[in-house]
C-alpha cells in the first residue's frame, strides 16, 4: 500500500499547491507535520492521512494516490451536502486505476427511514460527473490502528450482509477502517468465558471445602 505504488506523476507539485489552503497531506510516521514535497524512500512507505480537494480536473493525481480502504470525505460546493466513504480499486490488468475502477462505498437512510441505513456504492466517475470533490480523510489513523486492506474489504461486505446499524456515514465508514471484525468479537467473547469460567470454578472449589470444614468440626 505504499504511497507511490502506482504513481508515476510528479505529486511533489500537488502537494505543494495544497500547502497554501492548509489542507496540505500529512503521512503517518511524520505526526503533525506536512509531507515535503521530496519523494524518497523513506516518504513512499507511509501512509497518507489527509489530502485538499480534488475534483474532475485532477482525476489522475487522485487516482494516482487512491487506495484500498481509504476514507474519503465527499461534498457538493453548490447543495453544501457532504459525506463520508470507504474507497475499493477494482482490480484491472494496467496498475493504474482509472475513476470507473473506483467505488466508494457508503450508507444512506431508506426511504421509510425507520430500518438500518443502507450500504450502497457508486463509482468516482459518477461522482465526478454530478459535480462532487473528494479529500482523503484518513486523520483518525493518528489515534487508530487501521485494518489491513483485505480486512476492510471484508468489514464492507460483513456490514452490507448484516445489515448493521449506523450513526452516519462517517461511522460506518470507520467501522470499516477500524471497527471490531468478527474474529475480534469472536476472540473477546472466548476470552470472556475463559475468565468466568476460572472464577466460577475457583469459586465452587473453594465453596465445596468450606462446606466440608464445616462438616468435620460438627462432627
């Protein structure tokens, strides 16, 4: 998942063009600082946490640093609607995806508004088309662990199965990044037996010499 996996532009001018506005990208081993517009090695491993705003015009930069599993955060400057996503790149013999090979997935209300909102997908091209920008929002990887990429792609597809309930889209899109998977549930509920099993064997244990104590001192 390396930043410049798939990148052959020259992103050091994107990025320097985003330090003007204060949206400038940040990566996860650097804390709070901007990425310098220098691509080494040592830049190209870490993740990016945080992008401007991309729209139509800048298709190939974006889809140039896309990756599976990123948050992105959606707007309409024109309606003021804006939303959350989880981003999957579908995979395709040229190593550079283009807006129809990128879906972001999401949820919305149902049209009676009293069930589960509703996991639905809709690809980048789509967006570009009804006039929405995306920025990259993975911020809360500063204080989460996020999944591997496989690992999200499950929780999208575990959460669309299950019908699970969710705030809003930024919830569900950082159960996906960050949530508890089921093996998670799983292990924790194992775990959860294995201690108060223990306790409540030590406790018969204990219970059944007491009431033999108390046997022989009556006798």
């Amino acid at each position: 998942m390396g930043l410049l996996r798939r990148n052959s532009l020259n992103i050091g001018k994107w990025l320097s063009s985003g330090t003007g506005s204060g949206n400038a990208p940040t990566a996860a081993g650097t804390g709070t600082g901007a990425v310098r517009a220098s691509f080494g090695s040592s830049v190209a491993v870490q993740k990016l946490r945080e992008s401007k705003w991309f729209d139509v015009g800048e298709e190939r930069i974006f889809c140039a640093v896309i990756e599976n599993g990123f948050i992105v955060e959606v707007r309409h400057t024109d309606t003021g609607e804006t939303w959350f996503g989880v981003v999957t790149v579908e995979a395709k013999k040229s190593l550079k995806p283009t807006a129809e090979n990128i879906k972001i997935y999401s949820v919305r209300m149902r049209d009676n508004e009293k069930k589960p909102m509703k996991v639905y997908c809709v690809t980048l091209a789509h967006l570009w088309q009804q006039g929405y920008q995306l920025r990259i929002n993975n911020v809360a990887d500063r204080t989460k662990k996020a999944h591997p990429e496989k690992d999200i792609l499950a929780q999208i597809k575990y959460a669309s199965k299950c019908q699970m309930v969710f705030h809003n889209s930024q919830h569900f899109s950082e159960f996906c990044r960050y949530g508890d998977r089921p093996q998670d549930s799983r292990k924790r509920q194992i775990s959860d037996c294995a201690k108060w099993g223990g306790i409540n064997m030590g406790a018969t244990l204990i219970f059944m010499e007491m009431q033999k104590k108390s046997k022989s001192a009556a006798h």
